[in-house]
C-alpha cells in the first residue's frame, strides 16, 4: 500500500517509503492536534488581568434594592444574592474608575462567580433602574473608551483617540464593550484617560492595583 500512495525509484525508495509514509502521517497527527488545542483555547475566555480592591460590605438598606432587581432570576441559580450584595458594595463604596466603568466579565472574574450571571444581574439592575448601560469603542492604544452611547443602533464608527492620534471603526470582536455605571444609584464618577504607555496597556504586567496615600505593602 506504501509504494500505491507514494512513488519511489528503485529497491532503497520502496523500502524506505513505508518509513516516510509513517512520519508523515505522525507529524501531521500531531499538527492536528496542537491545532485542536489552540481552537479549544481561542474559544475559552481568558481571564481577566485586573484586580479590584476588596470594598465593605453594603448595609442592608442598600443591598435591598439589588436583592429586589435580581429575583427574577432567583429560580435558576443560588448565585443571585452574592451578586446582589457585591454589586451593592461596589456601587457604595469602589473607587471612581471601577464605579464609571463596570465591566461585568471583569467583576465576575474577581468575585469568581460565573460571567453569564453577573451579565444578567447586572442587566436586570439596569432595568430596574439602579445602573445605567453603555455601549462604547475601546480604543485600541490606550484601552479608553469613545463614543459611549446608551443603544447599540447608535454606536456608529469612525472614532478618532485624541490622547493617541489615532483613528479606528467600530469592531465586534475586538474593541465593541458594554459597561454600566452607577449614576442611577447615585455614584456620578469619571473613568481616568491613560496615555499609550498607561497601565491598562503594560502587559508585562500580570495585573494592578490601587492604593491609599501611604498605604504599604
């Protein structure tokens, strides 16, 4: 059967194409596999690279009207009322930069607690009218965002980052990112602009922080 899939010349080619044959039906088993691998791998989520600040528990005057929001969601899941009280706790008491920009992926990946979940509570506080939605283009340089728009029709393309002197179109797969903030709750805060060198940017390192005036390690 060697010698009808590969042509040789001569006693040493038919002796040897068995040999060629094998190696290469194991090289190319294995490039399938490792290809495999890095299929399965593009389709998980990567985690996320930034840490949040541990915050205080809300009181539960505050955590009531999330607890509230979140109900309807209570038969499928027991997550619910974590999701409840963290979301309560980071919208009293985060930092301006966490509250002006909740990403959802982001908190669930600290609170490690299911991404889809805190998506949907976080969607259902919005319709209850504790955390408003956005619909932003991350810029590709500094990581900030433009053209915050509350509906998706509106979103739009061609985004110009002033910071980076830079232009670039809306892309799904890439820079489309939905956040909530806390107006509705209150909380009127502005996420913080980094240059291109900034630490959203820095992928050496594996993640950051923030900390208190004289605060040590």
């Amino acid at each position: 059967m060697a010698r009808d899939l590969l042509e040789t010349r001569g006693p040493l080619g038919a002796l040897l194409a068995p040999l060629v044959l094998a190696r290469g039906r194991s090289g190319a088993g294995k490039a399938y596999a490792l290809a495999g691998e890095r299929a399965r791998a593009d389709r998980e989520p990567a985690p996320s690279r930034v840490d949040l600040r541990d915050v205080p528990p809300a009181s539960p005057a505050r955590v009531a009207p999330f607890i509230g929001a979140l109900e309807a969601l209570r038969p499928h899941t027991g997550h619910e009322p974590e999701i409840a009280a963290r979301l309560a706790s980071v919208v009293i008491h985060g930092d301006d930069a966490t509250v002006a920009r909740m990403r959802p992926y982001v908190l669930a990946d600290a609170w490690q607690l299911p991404r889809e979940r805190v998506l949907a509570a976080m969607l259902a506080a919005t319709r209850s009218g504790l955390l408003d939605l956005s619909w932003t283009i991350v810029c590709p340089s500094c990581r900030g965002q433009k053209n915050a728009v509350a509906r998706l029709s509106a979103l739009g393309t061609g985004v110009h980052c002033e910071a980076c002197g830079v232009g670039y179109d809306a892309d799904f797969d890439r820079n489309v990112e939905v956040t909530f903030d806390a107006r509705p709750s209150g909380r009127t805060a502005v996420a913080p602009v980094y240059c291109l060198a900034g630490p959203q940017t820095a992928r050496q390192s594996p993640a950051q922080t923030a900390r208190c005036p004289a605060e040590r390690s």
